[in-house]
C-alpha cells in the first residue's frame, strides 16, 4: 500500500502531465527528475497559498470568490511561472507569490468573460452570474483583481508595471472583441490580435515572471514572453477547433457553442473570406447568419451546419494555423540551453496542438 507521501506524489505528477503533458519519459535522468520535484513542491506550494489568497473575511465573497477556484483548473499560468523560474534560483518565495499572483488574475478574467459572453457554464459548473448575478460576478473579479494586485505589488516596481501593462491588454483584448474590426481591418488579423491580447498576454507575462524573479539570466525573459504569447494564441485556436466538437461528453459544451453566442471564431472568418470566391462556402455561411441573426440557433438546421462546418476545409486551415502559432513559440526557445525547461516548453506546446486530435 502507498504512504500517504507517495499518493500526495502521485497526485502531483499527474497535474504535470495532465497540465504540460510532463510524462515519465521526459524524466530519465536523474537531472529531470530534480526539476520534476522542484515544480512539483513548487505547485504544492502555489496551491496551498492560492486557498490562503482566495479568503475574504465577508461571507458572500469568500463563497463566490472560491467558487471557480474550487471548480478546479488546469493551473497552467502558475506552471509556467514555476518551470520557467527553474532557468534561474528555482521556486523562491517571490516566484511563488508571483505565481499565485498570475492564477488569481486570470480567475478574475473568468467571472468578467463569462457575464460579457452570458455564458451558462465555466469548469462544468453554473457560472457566477446564472448562481448570484451579473453584480455580484463583476464585482468578486473586482475583489480578485485587487488581492492579484496586492500580491504583485509586494514583489516591487517592477512586477507592478509587467502586471499593469498585461492588464491594459487584458481590456483591450476584450474591449476590441466586443467593438469588432473597423472597416479598414482584416477581420482576420484583428481576430488573432485579440487573442494575443485577451490570452497571450498573461500567458507570456507568467512565463515572463519566473524567469524574472528566480534571477535567471535576462537574455532569457525575450524567447520566453514570445513563447508564451504565441502559445496562447495556439491554445485559442485550438479552442475554436474544439467548440466545433460533436463529442460533449468530452467537451462539456454543445457543439458550435462559441458560434451559437455570435462569436466570429476563426473557421467562421476563414468561411467567411472564403464565401467570397465559393458558392458551397457561401451557402453554408448563409445558413449560419441567417440561424445567430434570426435566434434558431437550437434548431436541427444550425446544428447540421455546425457539423457540416467542423468537417470543412477552413477548419483544417484552423488547425494548421494554431501549428504555426506554436511552432513559431517553440523556435523562440532556441536561445534557451538545452536541458528539462526547453525540453518541458517544447512538450507543452506539442500537448496543447494534440487536445483536438
């Protein structure tokens, strides 16, 4: 029978491959095997301060402001913090606050997201707003911004201005989302700016800070904000791919679900530039506006056209372009030394463009 030590092991080797896809293999030696103990007693540790951070002293906000926390997550900003931070001292006390500080932020961004998007549901369970409100969600992603904020203020001038400079992203991000391309745009072009903005920002700032506060080599703070703006990107993409998805069970969601809200993802842009030179595109495009303009989005028509879009070429074309956001994020590692970080990096970006397959 396995002590209680081994299980607690266990458990947190299995968040580093189910969050980075960081399998045995990667280990083999006894090099690999010092860094995997070092993220996984530094996750230890971001997470048992996360359940100190996330209490609030009023009833109604300590409730609400661990909801999503306790939903669960796949702690992928913390991570990055923690394995980037090993190029330099390791998990030190302010890399680990820096880490919460990151996860806090992008929880905040959450209970924002979904009132803006009236999403239902968030980590499989009701989102905020469909439990206690629209105020009650905007105003606990306040709370969270501001106990993020206290954190990053404790680390000095420095982690305040990356953590205000990702934050204006994080707004503009959305706020560009929400107005749309101006006519003289590429939808295109404007679409993947918003998701470099609105998830790649606080992707690269979180892999940006480890390498900061574990005093690594400055050289090194360049390949691994690229790294992680560009697989933030790639992750969207991939998201675009999935929400097309016929497999609920697997998804959580019902296929087509960002498109049924009128979200323009991209194999509905790439559809749409498409429809220009292709009738078979353009009828398909038709049928898809004509179901999110006129509300019959829960009819067996739309859901016929979800499906005839998952199997089009634009959606292929998708994919492809999420391989090429990752594969440009890896290149930028090349200035890192060879050993378990880029390795762990490389990995990574290889397990999040494999979700949709």
């Amino acid at each position: 029978m396995s002590s209680p030590q081994e299980i607690q092991q266990l458990r947190r080797r299995h968040k580093l491959k189910s969050t980075l896809g960081l399998g045995e293999t990667l280990f083999a030696s006894a090099e690999d095997r010092r860094f995997a103990v070092a993220l996984e007693e530094g996750l230890d540790r971001v997470e048992s301060g996360l359940l100190a951070e996330m209490a609030f002293a009023d009833n109604l906000a300590d409730v609400t402001a661990r909801y999503l926390f306790d939903a669960g997550g796949k702690r992928i900003r913390p991570t990055l913090t923690l394995l980037t931070a090993q190029l330099g001292s390791g998990n030190t006390d302010a890399v680990v606050i820096a880490a919460q500080a990151m996860e806090i932020t992008h929880l905040a961004s959450l209970y924002h997201d979904d009132v803006m998007d009236e999403a239902e549901v968030r980590r499989g369970v009701p989102s905020v707003q469909s439990v206690w409100g629209n105020s009650v969600a905007i105003l606990t992603g306040d709370l969270l911004f501001a106990r993020a904020g206290r954190l990053i203020a404790s680390l000095g001038e420095r982690a305040v201005q990356l953590q205000s400079l990702t934050f204006e992203r994080l707004c503009l991000g959305q706020l560009h989302e929400t107005i749309g391309p101006n006519p003289e745009d590429d939808p295109i072009e404007h679409y993947l700016q918003v998701l470099a903005d609105k998830t790649g920002s606080l992707i690269a700032a979180a892999a940006e800070i480890g390498v900061i506060f574990s005093d690594a080599p400055r050289e090194y703070e360049e390949p691994v904000r690229e790294f992680g703006e560009k697989i933030g990107v790639a992750f969207q993409l991939i998201d675009d791919v999935i929400d097309l998805s016929a497999e609920v069970e697997e998804t959580g969601k019902t296929p087509g679900a960002d498109l049924r809200s009128g979200v323009a993802t991209l194999p509905l842009l790439f559809l749409r530039r498409q429809a220009e030179d292709d009738a078979d595109s353009a009828a398909l495009l038709d049928r898809i506006d004509r179901g999110v303009s006129g509300g019959a989005v829960a009819s067996e028509e739309f859901t016929d056209a979800i499906a005839e879009l998952r199997a089009h070429p634009v959606t292929r074309a998708t994919l492809d372009e999420a391989h090429r956001w990752a594969h440009e994020g890896v290149a930028a590692l090349a200035a890192l030394p060879n050993g378990p970080v880029r390795r762990a990096l490389t990995k990574f970006a290889d397990t999040l463009v494999e979700r949709s397959n």
